[in-house]
C-alpha cells in the first residue's frame, strides 16, 4: 500500500492541477455551460455556484469511488445519478438555510446541478476507475477550474455591467453601465471572448513550439 | 444489448444488482432526510424572518406582525405550528401593529404579468388612510437599467407613500379605480406616476395593484376589527 | 393555481422567455448539434417531444410528492422519471418506426443530460400550473428551443464558408453569434403583456 501510495503522489498533484488549467471543464472541454453563463451576472452568484458545484463534484466522486467494485455495470450510470442528485438537494436545502436572496439569485440552478455535464463526466470517466484520494482530489480540481472559470465571467460581468466588483463600486459614478453585460446576451459574448483570449494563448504557444522545432 | 454482442462482460445475477441499487437508495434517503431534518426549521426561520422584513418595510411604523387567513368574508390568525407556505386556495395578509401594538396596516401579496416576466409585490393598507402605504418588489426579471428602476427609483416609490384606494359609497368598488399617468403629470393621490423608459413596467404594477385592490379592498375595509381584536 | 391564459404561456415560454436564449437551457445542444438545419430540427423535435411527455410525469409527480408531504424527493424523483422517459421513448420509437429512429437516434440518449427538460419539470411546478398548462407550456418551450436551434444551425452554415481568423473558429464563433441572437430575443419581451 505505502509503495503504491508514493507512487502515485506526482499523480496525484496532477490530477489536481490538470482540471485547474489544462483540462479545465470550462474552457477547455466547454461542459455544463448552462449554469457558466446563467448565474455568472453577478461575482457573489458566480462564486456561490462554483462552490456548490464543486462541493457535489467531491462528494459525488468520493462516494461513487468508494463504491465503485460493488456496483455492477448495468445499473452504473442509475446509481451515479441517484447519489448526484441526492448531494445536489442536500447542497439546495444547506443554501437555503444559509441565504435566502442567494437562492433566490441562483434559483433553479442549484437544482440544475444534477444535468452538469461535469459531474457524471468525472464520476463515470474518473472516478468509477480510481481510489478514493486521487478521486477526492480529481473532483476539487475540476471544482475550482468550474469555480476559476465561473468568477472570470462573473467578475468581468458585474465589474463592466454595474460598475462593482462583489456588490463594491470601483467605478466613479459618471460611469455609464453596459447594461447588456448583465443580461443574457452578455453571458454569450463574455464567455466568447474568454475563449478567445484562450485560443489565442494556446494558438501562441503552439506557434512557439513550432519555431522550437524548426530552429532545432 | 450489450451482452449480447460482447460477451466479455459476465452474467450479472439480478439480485446484486437489485441489491447495489437499494443500498444506495437507503444510503442516499438517509443522506436526505437528516438534511431535510437539520435544515428545515433553520429555513422556516429565515423565510419568517424575510417575510417580517418586508411586512415592515411596506408598513412603515410597524414593530411586530401577524399572518391572518381568510375564511369566507373574514380574517382569523393563523393557528400557531401551520405551515409556512399556504395551502391551496388559501389566502394570507399579515397585520403589521406598532410598537404600542395599534394596528398599523395590513400587507398583503399581489402579482401580475410584467415587461419580461411575473412581478410579485407585497404592499402595505392603510385603514386610517385608506391608501397604500408602502410597497416592495418580491420578484422582478424587469430589464436591468430600465424596468427595474420600480424597484429601485426614488420618485417612483413615491408614489406608494400615500397611494389612494378608498371605496365608494356602495362599499364594492373604489371610488377612483388606480391610474398611470405619464411622468410629470400626477395631479390627484390615486394616479401613479409613471417612469420614463419603464413605461410598461410603471403600467404593470399599476395594473396589479388595481386588481389586487378591486378584490380585496371590499373584502378588507369593513374588517378591520378582526385585526384588532386579537391583539 | 395559476391563472395565466394559455396562449400567453405559449409566447412566454417559446419567444420571451426563450429556454436557450434567455435562461440558458440546453446549451450543451445547442452549441453541439446545430451545424446542420437538417439535425437541428430533428434535434429539436425529438426535445419537444420528450418535453411534452416528461412535462405530463412531472405534473403527475408533483401531485403525488404533495399527497405524502415529502418535498425533498422532487428532484431525484424528477430526473429518474427523465432518464426513464427517455429510455422508454428509445424503445418505442425504435419499435414503431424504425426509420424515425434512424433519424432521432442518436439524439435521443444524449437528451437525458438536457438541462432544458429537467428545469421545464421544475419551472412548471414552481409557477404552479395545471395540466393543460403545463402542455402548453412544455410545446412552447419546445418551440423555442428548436426554433433557436434551426436559426443558430442556417447562421452557421452560413458562416462556414466565410473566412474567419482562427482563433475566432469555433465555439467561441458561435457563442458570438448567440449573442446577437439573443438580443434579437430581448426584443420580444413585453408580448405577453
């Protein structure tokens, strides 16, 4: 056991890292973008959504790992289902008790976890396969990549659309809000051109390792 | 399907899998209900909370207040232990008293169809007055920067501070049905004045609160006494 | 009960309130399957239709979870009752009409991931309507989404052949454009008033 622990601890950080920035789930793989541009009107909801969904993606991948040689193949994705949708209720009732305008705000996508493309994804291709730490380990990096990227739009939304950043005014008040950030169509174009930004960061590096390669 | 075409994988007995997929059922039902458990009273806690806010923040004066349900054509507490949300067909107004324990007024919920979608409100009646004293956008997906100014524009909730909705003489219509009029030009305590770029909206709350008002008011006026005998 | 008329419900929830374009519904396929108007529109017929029935078992849920007062089993009882619809649907069409399954097929499982239809199940108990209601309502939200399926699909294949830079290729193309669309959208609201 202690071998294949050490073994696997450079994995182990990678699992972490990987869902941060190369694989983030966002914008890299581009899933469960309904609540990315839903809830990302505001900083706070951004950062409220990423948290509950990265709390039922740990959970889910945590208990889905520990189950995982007890399951048999037929019923796999059912049971995944039922103990995503059962972290995701548990996680709309802890909300409720916590802030009553915050579930007001987020309203139906709490429960709209449930069909985040993300969480099955990690649970059938990552945690049905792998233990428990690297599983736990797997979910809070992909969490916080969702998070990263829920509070880029989020931040860039009600900085540009109301002028503040976490409810705080940074702008004078001569400035004229862009209006349209907050409204749906401004989810459209922020994520658009975040993904912009990211294609051009990987169009550059790819470039750079072409030179490389070419000058070697 | 699929064991059919590959048989790799092995005959799964049904009764394992009937077993994997209880266990988790009873695991996951366990999770729930202990939650559900914890967090219900913390919730009711925090709805009641909410709700007193806005009951006093459309009567103002008000110190404490009482959820009263209409039982034919009058209005009895609310046993204590009820749930938090009405049943159906049930119909709530809560009573705001001041801190002597005078009653204040009687807020009561209304909604109607917005620019974008539903508006609810909650307004505060004023016996004494027999206007509208006060009101709050409960929920709004009005454009932002321009039909949400009703929630948020100064003059506009003027309007709302002394909004007339007395009945006339027969006691079953009011004596002045409310009316928008375009910004500007309010002349008499029974006109909204609209805001500019809000149009729609400025028409939308005065519409539902015409409504609300043609069916309470008649119901409402003649009882305050249920109001203050129960204090 | 809400009292909302019919044909308001409709325009609400097909025009102003558009699932995709106004309450980011259905993302996933709309983004994914709308490179062709053929697709789009078979994607969007095989969501309404499932949205047509899961919309009738919900309903039906509803009124049994109130009928044994456990509020807290809606959503996993929600969403086992989408992944079984859609399981069901797959073997009747596949039974009925094998050639209609050749063309929905492949869209059919991916719809069980479709936030669209498991936020029509729960809107339509929040706004508390009735059965003729909710019909209704899941065939505007229907509408809706195919109707900006089939518009985002003919815009895109449009654009194929357009010269583009590169790094514009791709998603980050067609969330552009979904946001000009859905400003158009915007302009809608105030319909139903």
């Amino acid at each position: 056991m202690t071998t294949a622990g050490s073994q696997s601890d450079p994995r182990t950080t990678d699992e972490f890292i990987k869902g941060l920035w190369r694989d983030n789930p966002v914008f890299v793989q581009v899933l469960g973008m309904c609540p990315v541009l839903a809830v990302t009107n505001t900083a706070r909801n951004a950062l409220a959504m990423g948290l509950a969904t990265m709390f039922v993606l740990v959970m889910s991948n945590i208990v889905v790992s520990s189950i995982r040689n007890f399951i048999p193949k037929q019923v796999r994705i059912a049971t995944f289902i039922l103990v995503i949708a059962t972290f995701v209720t548990i996680v709309d009732y802890v909300i409720q008790a916590i802030s009553l305008d915050l579930h007001k705000a987020l309203g139906a996508f709490i429960s709209l976890i449930v069909v985040n493309c993300v969480i099955l994804g990690r649970a059938e291709a990552f945690a049905s396969k792998n233990k428990i730490v690297p599983s736990a380990l797997d979910g809070l990096g992909m969490g916080l990549g969702f998070t990263f990227a829920l509070l880029c739009l989020g931040v860039v939304r009600e900085l540009l659309g109301s002028g503040a950043i976490f409810g705080v005014h940074v702008f004078p008040d001569r400035y004229q809000d862009w209006v349209i950030m907050i409204l749906p169509s401004g989810g459209f174009f922020t994520l658009g051109a975040w993904l912009l930004v990211f294609n051009a960061i990987k169009k550059r590096k790819a470039n750079a390792a072409g030179t490389a390669k070419e000058a070697a | 399907m699929s064991e059919m075409t590959t048989l790799a994988p092995p005959e799964v007995p049904t009764w394992r899998m009937y077993r994997a997929m209880v266990g988790i059922g009873l695991l996951c039902g366990l999770l729930i209900v202990s939650v559900f458990q914890l967090t219900t009273p913390i919730i009711a806690k925090n709805r009641a909370e909410a709700l007193q806010k806005a009951v006093f923040e459309v009567l103002p004066g008000a110190a404490s207040s009482k959820t009263f349900v209409r039982e034919g054509d009058r209005f009895v507490p609310l046993p204590d232990g009820a749930s938090d949300s009405p049943g159906v067909g049930e119909e709530r107004v809560y009573a705001g008293y001041d801190q002597g324990g005078a009653l204040v007024g009687v807020a009561i919920e209304a909604e109607g169809m917005g620019y974008a979608d539903v508006i609810k409100v909650l307004y505060g009646y004023g016996f004494d007055q027999s206007a509208i004293v006060g009101l709050k956008v409960l929920e709004s997906k009005e454009t932002p920067g321009l039909g949400d100014k009703i929630e948020k524009d100064p003059a506009f909730r003027e309007n709302f501070q002394a909004l007339d909705v007395s009945l006339d003489g027969s006691g079953k219509a009011a004596s002045h049905p409310i009316e928008v009029v375009p910004h500007g030009t309010k002349t008499s305590p029974w006109q909204i004045d609209a805001i500019t770029g809000a149009t729609i909206s400025s028409k939308a709350i005065g519409g539902l609160l015409g409504k609300s008002t043609a069916y309470w008011m008649p119901i409402l006026a003649p009882r305050r006494g249920d109001f203050e005998e129960s204090r | 009960m809400n009292q909302d008329p019919l044909w308001t419900i409709f325009i609400g929830a097909c025009l102003i309130n558009n699932f995709v374009l106004a309450y980011f519904l259905g993302i996933c396929p709309f983004l994914g399957v709308s490179g062709k108007i053929a697709t789009a529109s078979r994607m969007g017929a095989a969501v309404t239709f499932v949205m047509l029935v899961s919309s009738v078992c919900a309903f039906g849920i509803q009124i049994l979870l109130t009928q044994i007062g456990a509020p807290y089993l809606k959503l996993i009882s929600f969403i086992a009752v989408i992944a079984s619809t859609v399981q069901l649907v797959e073997m009747f069409v596949k039974k009925m009409s094998p050639a209609l399954f050749r063309a929905l097929g492949i869209f059919l499982p991916l719809i069980t991931t479709n936030c669209a239809i498991l936020g029509l199940a729960l809107f339509q108990t929040n706004k508390g309507y009735g059965i003729a209601q909710c019909l209704v309502y899941a065939l505007g939200a229907g509408a809706g989404f195919t109707l900006a399926l089939v518009l985002m699909a003919g815009l895109r294949e449009r654009l194929e052949l357009v010269r583009v830079p590169d790094v514009v290729q791709g998603t980050a193309l067609t969330l552009m454009v979904a946001g000009i669309l859905s400003v158009i959208f915007m302009g809608f609201a105030g319909l139903g008033g």
